[in-house]
C-alpha cells in the first residue's frame, strides 16, 4: 500500500472510533436518539475536517482540531465519571482501564502513524521540488 493509502485508511479508523466512543457515550447520558444524533454529528465534522485539512495543503489544523475535540471530551468525560463513582481508587483506576485501552490508546498511536507517513510525504515532495 502507498503512504497517501495508509493515511487514508488511518483516518478512517480514527474518525470511526471517534463515532463509536463519542455515540456510546452521548447514548450512556442522554439514550439512544442522543446518541444516534450524536454520532452523526460526529461523523459529519470528521468528513469536513477531512476535506478541510486535504484542501490546506500542507496543514493538518483542521484534521488535528476534531480529532483533539472528540478525543478529549470523551477522556474527560470518563475520567470525571470514574473519579464521582463509588468506590476506592483501585476500583476506580481499574474501571478507566478498558477505556484507555480500547479508545485512548489506539486514538493516539494512530495519530502518531497518521503525521509520521504525513511527514514522510512532505519530505518526499521536497526532495521532488530540489
């Protein structure tokens, strides 16, 4: 697979656990038709953000912005409800365990691959141009 392939696989997966988690979570507080609504929403500003960071050229603020966004609300949101739950903190630590492993994490390091093959690409159009 081409770099330029790989980034747009990885963008796909970022915006599709940014739906899930931001959906699951909206539909934990609010039910299901939030939830629903919600995870449109979301999947809507990530195909803007997308086409936006693709029309910037060399910019990835409008790639980075949603992303930052529905990661972080979704974090705080369950490290806020993990520490006003009942309980001691190793119950507590235990409860976010999941989370971070199943959407922070991966979030993340997909992040990272993202910049490193977008970085990659710029260098390569810079040794084209010289």
């Amino acid at each position: 697979m081409s770099d330029r392939t790989l980034r747009f696989v990885i963008a796909v997966v970022i915006s599709m656990l940014l739906v899930y988690q931001v959906g699951t979570l909206i539909t934990s507080i609010f039910g299901t038709a939030w939830g629903v609504a919600s995870s449109v929403i979301v999947a809507v500003v990530s195909f803007f953000a997308v086409r936006l960071a693709k029309a910037g050229g060399k910019s990835s603020f409008w790639f980075l912005l949603p992303t930052l966004l529905f990661t972080v609300v979704p974090i705080v949101i369950a490290v806020w409800q993990a520490l006003t739950s009942e309980g001691n903190w190793i119950d507590r630590l235990f409860s976010l365990i999941p989370f971070f492993v199943g959407f922070g994490l991966p979030i993340i390091l997909l992040v990272l691959v993202y910049y490193e093959l977008r970085k990659r690409a710029l260098n390569e159009n810079r040794l084209k141009e010289t």
